[in-house]
C-alpha cells in the first residue's frame, strides 16, 4: 500500500474472500493495528479462527459475519458477495457499487459458472483471476497433485479460460480489466498481457487492460493498453 502511495490508516474495513493463507497471512497484523471490522462469511469464520489461526488474548477481532450470496454495507458502498468454485470452505467473490460505478473481484475459481458470469455484469472495473499458463503448469516443478487441484474445477483459472471470458463474454461496459493471481512459478506477466490483448482485439472496446503482477503496484501507465 505505501508503494502504490495509499496510507493503510485510511481503510474502514477488511474483506475475506476465503481462508487460504496467501489470502490472510497479514490478517492478525493489520487487524489488531487498525482495530477495524472484517468481513467474511459464516462458514469462512471458523476455518480461520481455529487451532492453527488463535487471536491474541487480549484482542477480540471486530468480525462481521455474513451468509455467502447476500449483500452489506460498508459506508456508501453496497457489498454483494456471490460463491466461487474454489477448494475452501465457503470462498466468495465481491462486487462493490457507489456512485453508480460498480467494481467486481473474482480470482481463486476453478472455472466460470453462469452465476458468476451473472454477477460480473455491468462492471466497470473488473479484477479476474489469470492464473496459470497450462504448459507451465505441466511441465513445472510441482507435484502432480497439485497440478491437479489447480487445473481442476475447484482450483484457479488459465489464462486460456480468462482469455475465452475476455473474447466471448466481457461487458461492453467494463472499462478497466485487471488480470490478477497470477503464479510466479507457472505464468508470466507477458504471456498474460499478450493473450488478453489478443482476446480484446477486434471487440472494439475501449478497455484498459492493467496486468497485476505479484509484489508490485498497478496502475502504471506502461502497464495500459486502450481498444
């Protein structure tokens, strides 16, 4: 957050979408440092404040439950969440209104359900998961099981599969792409921008395409491209 210039003392909330620990790794920190409500769904809530996951003693986590599928507010913005195909125990997606702008978030999802396709509609900003490139994936260095359970249903998006989405189904409204989650070991930011920018040619959108690489900030202007 300071290196894209954002002071995490200006945040009002903390939104889970699952319980995996490249997702809440610095929950406890910034929770405790900010003492400011989180947001994560019932069935989300006790896979992370288990045995492996104890607070502290002498804090108690502001946690603001909500069933996966319904909507909330947090100040002028209305959170509607909507279930994602991921192995945990009730992972969510976001999408986010005010203003008449609405900002959609959907990564950690083995492949594109119609459901999610519905709620993706009329984003103007969208963040959508381009995990993997499948040769890399298959030729690398992890274990077979795991190469399965990121290639299967319940596991991360290709970018074959975001490219298909990108060319067949993006809203016409969607303004601003960001691929993000992407993998350091079985994808490239490149290989991404490439193919997107080959998914979005000849739509005649005007889409910013923004590549989210791991460790660095967005919203470069190097990092755009305008259809």
């Amino acid at each position: 957050m300071a290196a894209a210039g954002v002071a995490c003392e200006t945040l009002t909330a903390i939104l889970i979408t699952h319980e995996h620990c490249d997702h809440i790794a610095g929950l406890q920190v910034i929770a405790r440092k900010l003492d400011i409500p989180i947001y994560m769904s019932r069935l989300t809530a006790p896979a992370i404040f288990g045995k492996d996951t104890p607070w502290a003693e002498d804090y108690t986590p502001k946690l603001e439950l909500f069933a996966a599928g319904s909507s909330f507010q947090v100040g002028d913005i209305e959170v509607t969440s909507f279930t994602i195909p991921h192995d945990a125990a009730d992972p969510v997606g976001f999408s986010f209104r005010a203003e008449g702008i609405k900002i959609s978030i959907a990564t950690d999802l083995g492949y594109m359900p119609d459901s999610i396709r519905f709620h993706l509609r009329g984003s103007d900003v969208l963040l959508l998961e381009s995990n993997h490139d499948v040769e890399m994936l298959k030729v690398g260095t992890y274990p077979w099981a795991i190469k399965q359970r990121i290639m299967g249903r319940n596991g991360h998006l290709s970018n074959d599969v975001a490219c298909s989405f990108i060319r067949d189904e993006l809203d016409t409204r969607t303004s601003t792409l960001i691929l993000g989650h992407l993998s350091a070991q079985n994808n490239h930011p490149e290989i991404v921008r490439l193919m997107a920018a080959q998914a979005l040619d000849g739509r005649s959108l005007f889409t910013r395409l923004v590549i989210a690489e791991p460790k660095r900030p967005i919203d470069q202007p190097a990092e755009s491209f305008v259809y």
